[in-house]
C-alpha cells in the first residue's frame, strides 16, 4: 500500500490556474521533505515537467503525463513546421485550434492550460499520495512558469533580439 500523507496534502494551498499566489517549488520540496519517505522524495523530485524524457522505474503517473506531454510537444512541432499530419493529431486536451490564430502569449497560456486540465484529471485518482503530489508539483510549475511572462520580461526580450539582429546587419 501506498504511503498517505493526509496531513500534506490537507496543508497545501490550492491551487488554480489564473491564480497569482502559490508556493515556490523550492517551499514546496522544503516542505514535502518534512513528510515523504526517501523513496517518494526522490519520486517527487524526477517530476519534472520540462523534461519529457522518461527514466526506468518512474511511476504510472510520471509515465502517463511524460507520454501526454510528449504528445502535445508533437502537435505542436506539426504546427510550427507545418507538418499537416502532426498538426492534425490532437490529444483530449489539445489541439491546433486550440492556438492557432492567437498572438504567442495567449497560444502559450492555451498550452499551459492543456497541460493543466491533464493534470487535473488524474488528481481525484490519487488524493492524499505521493502521486496527487507529483501532480501538484507539476501544477507548481506550470504557474511558475506562466509567471515568468510579463510585459517587462517581453519587451526587455524583443529588445535584445532587435539588437542582435541590428549588429547583424551592420557588419
């Protein structure tokens, strides 16, 4: 039998996809190692979510969300190389409509939300274990990763890529 970290899980803010305030993943891991067996810890912290490779030994769920965000990794390849055979594939939480015709910003928050709604539908399978955590810890790192887009780290972006390109020209 699985461990259950009743207390955990119960003590964890929750989380939702437009929120602005959630836990850092380090708060997270400091906090998880409070609780979780060697074993689990280890489990929690291969939970990556920008890495879709998968290891031996990874548990169902790792396994399960690696092959669906591998799978919407393709799509989206299909998309931006217009590869129509890619691009025609779609998942039960993504498809190219889902972004297509959307400014970057907005297709990648569409990504995100995909990626977040998966999530969400495998948590009731697993409430109070060390798989509702990794998923968690995903869903951390999804909003980490949104918060990063802001219109000062965007225009700051734009602007060194407009110089690189303005050198390039002059030489």
């Amino acid at each position: 039998m699985r461990n259950k970290y009743y207390y955990l899980v119960a003590s964890l803010p929750r989380l939702s996809f437009d929120g602005e305030d959630f836990l850092s993943r380090d708060k997270f891991m400091e906090e998880c190692r409070r609780w979780l067996s060697a074993e689990d810890m280890k489990r929690l912290a291969g939970m990556d979510a920008e890495n879709p490779g998968i290891n031996d030994g990874v548990p169902d769920i790792a396994r399960r969300w690696k092959a669906f965000d591998m799978e919407t990794r393709e799509i989206l390849f299909g998309i931006r190389t217009k590869d129509s055979r890619a691009a025609l594939k779609e998942n039960l939480y993504f498809s190219k409509e889902k972004i297509e015709g959307r400014d970057p910003l907005s297709a990648e928050k569409a990504i995100a939300k995909a990626r977040w709604d998966f999530v969400e539908g495998e948590e009731p399978e697993y409430m109070f274990d060390v798989n509702w955590l990794m998923l968690y810890y995903v869903k951390l790192q999804i909003l980490e990763r949104l918060a990063q887009f802001t219109k000062e780290k965007g225009k700051e972006t734009f602007q060194k890529l407009c110089e690189v390109k303005n050198e390039q020209k002059n030489w």
